[in-house]
C-alpha cells in the first residue's frame, strides 16, 4: 500500500513510534514497539517479516499481543489506535 506525500496519513505514517506517545501503562516489548512502527508505515505482516527481519509467524505473534494489550479486534483499529485516533 502506497500513500501520497500530501496525504495526512502518509504524514502520519512517516513518523517513528514514540513510546511516550503510546499509553505509558501498558508493556510493550521492544520488538512490539518496532512491528507496531511498521504497521504504521503501511506493511503487511509479510512486509513487517521482511523488514525486520523475521518470520511471518513471529510478526502475528507480536501482532496478536498487540490487539490484546490494547484492546483492538483488527489491525485497522491498531493501525489508527497507534496514529493517536483511539
């Protein structure tokens, strides 16, 4: 998925996960932080895989902890969860 430049979301996507950012009371690991930074740039779990660096089964693993600790049913709802639209 490719976004244009003007796009606020594209905006929005181009930014580094900030801790600081994300609800301070709940523990992500490092490697949740980097896959959700990732989804937020717009990659699929095979592209997160790719990226980063692991299977695909280990980016759903990290992809299904996050939708539990933030309480998400779906990665649209985490997608906009993490660009602040909760």
């Amino acid at each position: 998925m490719v976004f244009a430049p003007s796009t606020p979301l594209a905006s929005a996507l181009t930014g580094p996960v900030a801790p600081a950012t994300l609800l301070p009371d709940i523990p992500f690991t490092p490697a949740e932080l980097r896959v959700l930074e990732q989804l937020r740039r717009g990659h699929s779990n095979k592209g997160i895989a790719g990226v980063l660096v692991l299977s695909p089964r280990t980016v759903e693993s990290h992809m299904s902890q996050l939708l539990a600790k933030t309480g998400c049913t779906n990665r649209t709802q985490l997608l906009l969860w993490a660009l602040g639209e909760r």
